[in-house]
C-alpha cells in the first residue's frame, strides 16, 4: 500500500510532532499503512482498559475506541449512574458517570501520539459527552447534526443542529480556535454556550498540550456516510458527509475525518470514493481530513468465513480507494455483542488484507461517474440555500431537498427509495424532491415490499457460503 499523505500541502495539517489524532493518521498514511479500529466499549473500566491494551497490541497500526453506553447517549445520566451503583452490564463506557479520576487510570500509559483513543457515542445532542471526553485528556470524537439524529430517535432536528454548533464551538476552543476564526471563547451563541460547557473540561494533567505541544488540533469524524446502515444511495452518504464536514470546519474544527460505509457493489464503492474526494479537496481545502471507511453496516453474514471474507472486503476498498481508516466489524457480527478476541481478531484480519492491497491511482475519468454527479448536485443545491451550513440543512430536509430512504425520522420528508440493481448497485427507485440528475430518475423503478427484503439481505447472501454471487 503507498499513498501520499491526506491532505497533503494543506497549511493547516498538522505539525509532524503533533499528538493529535489526525496526525497520528496522516504519518500512518504516509507511511503506507491503513489505520484500522474497533468499534469497542465496556462498563467495566478495568474491561475497558484491557480492551485498549489488546487493541494497542494487536500486528496492525490501530487506534482506540470508548464507545459509550445507551444511557449516556440519550443524557439518561441517572439511569446510567444506577447501573453502575448496581453492577448492571453496560453496552458501552459510561464516561459521564465515572468520575474524571477513573477515566483518566483508565487512560494512563494507554492514550498517547503512538495510540490516540475515539470516543465513539450516537448521540443527537452531545454537549455533555463532549465536555467529559475534554475532561479525561481527549479530544477525538464523532457524529454529526444529521447522521446522530435521523436514524437514532426522534429528537428534533433542529435541537440537534444547535447542539452540535454548541459541540463543534467546544472541541475548536480546546484547541484555540473559535466558531468565528478567533480565539477560543468567540462571540457567537455558539460559542457562550460552549463557554458554559467547558467550566469543568480541563484537559488531563498529562495531555501533551500541556508540555507545550506545537499543535494540538482536536479531531471531528462525520459519521455521515452510514445513514441507516444500508439501502442508502452512496451519492446521498456521500453528500450528507461532506455537507457534515463543512458544517465541522464552518464551526471551527480544523483537523476532519469523512466516512463512507461499504455497500453492495464494491466498482460504486470505488466511485463514492472517488467523489468524497474529489467534494472534500473542493470544499475543505485547508483543513487537515482523511477518508474513513465502515466495514459493511447492513445484515450481516452468519458464518464466519462469510464474514471475514467481507471484512476483507472493506480493508481492499480502503486501500484500494485511498482511505486512511477503517473501521472493522467481526466475525461475531451477526449473533452478539463482539468479545475483545473477536475484536483483536477483526482487526488483525483487515491489516492483513490491507498489506496485500494497492492502492489504484485517481483517474480524471473517476469524476465522470453517477455517484459523483448526484452527490455533487446535492451538496451545492443544499449550500445555495443558506450562507449558515447549520440553516441550509435545515431547509434542505424541510424541501425534501436532502431526503433518507427508509428513515421514520418526523424530519425526514419520507418521499426517496432505493432499490438495488441487478448488477448490484445501490439506485433510486424514487427521488422524491431531490435535486438530481435526469440519470437518477430515468433509472427509478418501484420497488415492491419483498424487493426491500430481499435486498436487505443481499450482503449477507452473498458472502455466506452458497450464497449470491
């Protein structure tokens, strides 16, 4: 795998002494080497710490996860704060229970420049789970005002829209930036409140800016190209993405990530890709950002071979489509909660792929695709439509302009499906009111109820033994 750095020549990437997540996947990158992380997180902080311990030693270059619980999520702190008294399992870290002293020895000599942790969460309104994750020393989360609120719940888009503003203004401040250019502590709303926020989110004693770090640029991943998992057109994962970025960069964060989840035709992977790039250099410019790619999303295959034979897969499409990152599934993906050894197995399986891959060269031609045109007619449709990104999408939901297949969310107009091809391409079957191309819409085609269950379960067909191929 060769590769040139992510956003290389940006004046904003960050220095080569940086402790910053961004950084650590950037020398990753220019080094050749894919980043692949778990999706991992426990109640118990000692589990929770062997979990990263395991990760950090694993024969792949990896970063960490706290992924955090349901309870936390929801800001259901009372019910997460029993659960702990009681000795209740958690599905996942409950950061803003434990006290700030127990995250950080859970931390200690783990979180570092050679292994940066995430935290991982779901959550529509994340001021609080932010302002924890500041507390213990850490400044790498993910989300988004659109992908962590339309298909988690029912919380109203525009409470998520200004909560994520209030969000985005507290990570900028840890790093010195404010949502208005300036200094941490702008005078925009955004930034009061995040003022608010912060009066306990101290960095941890230990954090390298406090040594004088040149850089510490705190990190934003947009969990925009997941909506729903699957049956999502990739030009719609691939719009909602950037759009998510430039909503990160207009608030102040400097250091990105945009994401991508794996879907049913790896030659339209390869050109969302392409067209994640192609937006991402055209609109963050000067920001330091690298590509992620999620491991298949969907239904996922029952065997074991089927499933690793999949996360083998994405590991091909990350390389191969010059991505940075991975985020891996596992083997156990389709009967439990994944154990920390299916997780350590997980990501050993997509390092392996990885080291066996290539990356292909960009080609002018990659521009010249369907997905490429949709995605790039949605994302400037929806930024025409107000100077602040934050309103823009909330009219371009409210017109149906930006419009989710399958999502009940109350703000989603309802009007778009999908259906899969039969060269197994994701395609629209209804655009509704979106803005797209007269190719998107002399493909559509009804799509009946046992097509939709049929086509749920494509991937997981495809990879199990005697499956579709």
């Amino acid at each position: 795998m060769t590769t040139a750095p992510p956003s290389a020549g940006s004046p904003d990437a960050p220095a080569a002494g940086s402790a910053s997540f961004g950084a650590f996947v950037a020398r990753a990158y220019a080094r050749g080497e894919l980043v692949v992380q778990p999706r991992m997180g426990f109640g118990d902080p000692g589990l929770m710490r062997e979990g990263l311990e395991r990760t950090r030693a694993a024969e792949a270059v990896t970063v960490g996860t706290l992924t955090l619980d349901s309870y936390t999520r929801v800001n259901d702190l009372p019910a997460a704060r029993r659960a702990v008294a009681e000795g209740v399992p958690l599905n996942g870290y409950p950061l803003c229970t434990h006290s700030p002293a127990v995250s950080r020895d859970l931390l200690d000599g783990v979180h570092g420049p050679r292994f940066p942790v995430q935290v991982r969460h779901g959550s529509p309104k994340p001021e609080h789970i932010v302002a924890a994750l500041l507390s213990v020393g850490l400044d790498a989360t993910e989300g988004g005002p659109v992908s962590y609120c339309l298909p988690y719940g029912r919380t109203r888009l525009d409470e998520a829209v200004a909560s994520w503003r209030t969000a985005c203004a507290m990570l900028a401040a840890a790093g010195g930036t404010a949502p208005d250019g300036g200094t941490a502590g702008g005078g925009t709303a955004a930034g009061r409140a995040a003022g608010r926020w912060r009066a306990d989110a101290r960095p941890a004693e230990d954090e390298p800016a406090s040594q004088g770090d040149p850089v510490r640029l705190p990190h934003l991943e947009s969990f925009g190209g997941c909506m729903l998992g699957q049956l999502c057109p990739p030009s719609m994962l691939v719009a909602i993405s950037v759009l998510e970025g430039v909503f990160f960069a207009r608030h102040g964060l400097r250091s990105i990530s945009l994401s991508y989840a794996q879907q049913t035709s790896p030659a339209q992977d390869l050109e969302a890709m392409a067209a994640l790039r192609a937006l991402s250099d055209e609109l963050l410019p000067d920001i330091d950002r690298h590509l992620v790619v999620y491991a298949y999303m969907g239904v996922y295959p029952t065997t074991r071979s089927g499933a690793l034979s999949l996360l083998e897969a994405a590991a091909r499409l990350a390389v191969e489509s010059g991505a940075a990152r991975l985020i891996v599934k596992t083997a156990a993906e389709a009967h439990r909660i994944p154990t920390i050894a299916d997780n350590v197995e997980a990501l050993e399986t997509a390092a392996r792929a990885a080291r066996a891959a290539v990356r292909r060269p960009p080609v002018a031609s990659g521009l010249d695709t369907e997905v490429y045109a949709e995605a790039r007619a949605l994302v400037h449709t929806v930024l025409g439509l107000h100077e602040d990104i934050g309103e823009a999408l909330l009219l371009a939901f409210r017109q149906g302009l930006l419009d989710i297949p399958f999502c009940l969310h109350p703000d989603n107009a309802g009007l778009a499906r999908s259906f899969i091809d039969s060269d197994g391409r994701l395609r629209w079957s209804d655009t509704g009111r979106l803005p797209l191309p007269v190719t998107a819409v002399a493909a559509a085609r009804k799509l009946t109820s046992a097509d939709l269950l049929t086509a749920l379960t494509r991937v997981q067909r495809t990879y199990d033994p005697g499956g579709i191929r």
